[in-house]
C-alpha cells in the first residue's frame, strides 16, 4: 500500500499584467534541508490582466513523495522561473498524522 500526502496551496499574482508588466511562468515544489525534490514540480503561468486580486490567485495541489517527514525538519517551497533559476525559497515545516510504514492496515 503506497500513502500519497496531497495538499494545495493558494499563490497570489501581486500586479496585473499590463503597462511594464509582463506574463511569467514559475516551477514550484517543494525540497528538504540538502536541496533534494520531495513533491512533484507544478506550473503558475502568471498571467492574469485582471485588477481584482481575487481573480489572480492561483490554486496549486502538490504531491509529497513517499518518505518519512519529521515536524522538526525544516522543507523549503522553491519557486523557480521557467529557466530553473531559483527566485525565492519559503521555509515549511510538514506534520503529515503518520508516517509511511508506521500502520500495517493488512497485517
């Protein structure tokens, strides 16, 4: 039995696209301490033209790989440009109920 770990996330787009202004496209995921990939990669193409916020937020549902997490670790949420280059990293902390392994349902 494999234990997925979903979760979603809301990104905002700070300024509409227009004037000087224009689209991008970003990579987001999620790394441990020593810089390895612990979710799958997913794309926000910022684009929206509109000057209410609320219609330029994004909803992004990420899956954690199948690893033991520990609530005292320290993740990171990369969010990188299209090119790969890293243009901010938040710092995450993960508290999933149980950690894979740590049941056997079918024993």
């Amino acid at each position: 039995m494999v234990l997925r770990s979903f979760f979603s996330l809301n990104f905002y787009q700070k300024d509409a696209v227009g004037g000087n202004r224009e689209a991008a496209t970003y990579q987001l995921y999620f790394t441990d301490s020593s810089g390895k990939t612990i979710s799958d990669v997913q794309k926000i193409i910022a684009d929206k033209t509109s000057d209410n916020g609320q219609e330029r937020t994004f909803r992004c549902s990420f899956n954690l790989k199948s690893l033991k997490y520990s609530n005292t670790e320290t993740y990171y949420l990369i969010i990188a440009d299209e090119n790969g280059l890293q243009v901010q990293r938040e710092e995450f902390q993960i508290d999933i109920a149980f950690a894979v392994d740590e049941f056997d349902f079918f024993g």
